[in-house]
C-alpha cells in the first residue's frame, strides 16, 4: 500500500508490488515442507517488519532503494499472509476449525479495512509513520509466531486435548 505515496509511478509500483506474488508463492511451497511452517512463517513477518523499518529510515534520495525494500517487505508480508491459512487451519481441532478459520478470517478483513485509513490518515502526519508502525507489528508478530507450535507432519487435532498436547 506504501509504494505509490511517496514519488514514482503508481502503475509501476502497484505492478512492482504484484510480480512479487508469485516469489512469495514459490518460495512458501520450497519452505513449508521442508523446514516447517512456524519458521518461514516468523521470519517472513520479521522480514517484512525489518523492511518496512529502513524504508522509513532511507531518505528520499534514493527511491530505488526505498522501493527494493518496499518491495522485499511486500514479499515477506505476502508470505506471512498466505502461510497463516496453513497454521490456522492446522492449530483449531476439528470441532472449532470452521469457526476459528472463520473468526481468523474476519480479523483479517478487519485489518484489511482498517489498514488503508490507517496508512493515509498516519502519512499526513508523518509520511514514514505507517511504516514505522507496520515495522513494529512485523517483528512482535514475527516473535509471537514462534511461540506456537510446528505443525509439520502433525495429524489435524481432533480435540482440544489434541491441541493442548501439541505445544509438548
């Protein structure tokens, strides 16, 4: 959302912002089989965060730059969104999985909504404000995923009990 802000094409960047989909695609199927989802999932939200962080901190001088970074912290975010539907779905055990997928879900359209005001409304203040605030939920969401438990090769929980033992 921060790319057309500043300066530069919009069209580009907003074009910029969508090519790194297909990256964070591929790089999500390379990792979650591999190494787990809690790790690529923390270190996508981390990456974004510190990517946002000196975006905020590099002057507007040098707006290939701001904009690599804008664009890496687009691609961790973008990882970070996709990878939250496997933990999401993986943690409810089967009684509250609709429910909890669905509450999840909607949290997410929330932010969806609230986001752009909060972007828009913040650069008037400050135009590196939004992004400064992003950094900081980045990497506390970032450190708080590693809280929860892997659940690669894990069967779905089909109780609460189930869940409960996955954090052992």
């Amino acid at each position: 959302m921060r790319l057309g802000i500043v300066s530069g094409s919009l069209y580009m960047d907003f074009f910029i912002s969508a090519v790194v989909e297909l990256p964070g695609a591929v790089l999500i199927l390379l990792s979650i089989d591999r190494i787990g989802r809690r790790i690529p999932f923390a270190l996508s939200n981390a990456g974004a965060g510190i990517a946002c962080l000196i975006t905020a901190l590099i002057s507007e001088d040098i707006l290939w730059l701001k904009t690599t970074l804008a664009t890496l912290g687009r691609l961790g975010i973008t990882m970070a969104f996709e990878i939250v539907y496997f933990i999401n779905t993986e943690l409810y055990p089967t009684t509250l999985r609709n429910f909890g997928v669905s509450l999840c879900s909607g949290m997410c359209d929330l932010g969806g909504i609230i986001a752009p005001f909060l972007l828009y409304r913040l650069a008037a203040l400050w135009v590196e404000l939004p992004l400064i605030i992003f950094a900081i939920l980045g990497l506390i969401c970032g450190g708080l995923v590693m809280l929860l438990p892997e659940t690669m090769g894990i069967s779905l929980p089909e109780t609460i009990e189930d869940v409960e033992n996955l954090a052992r």
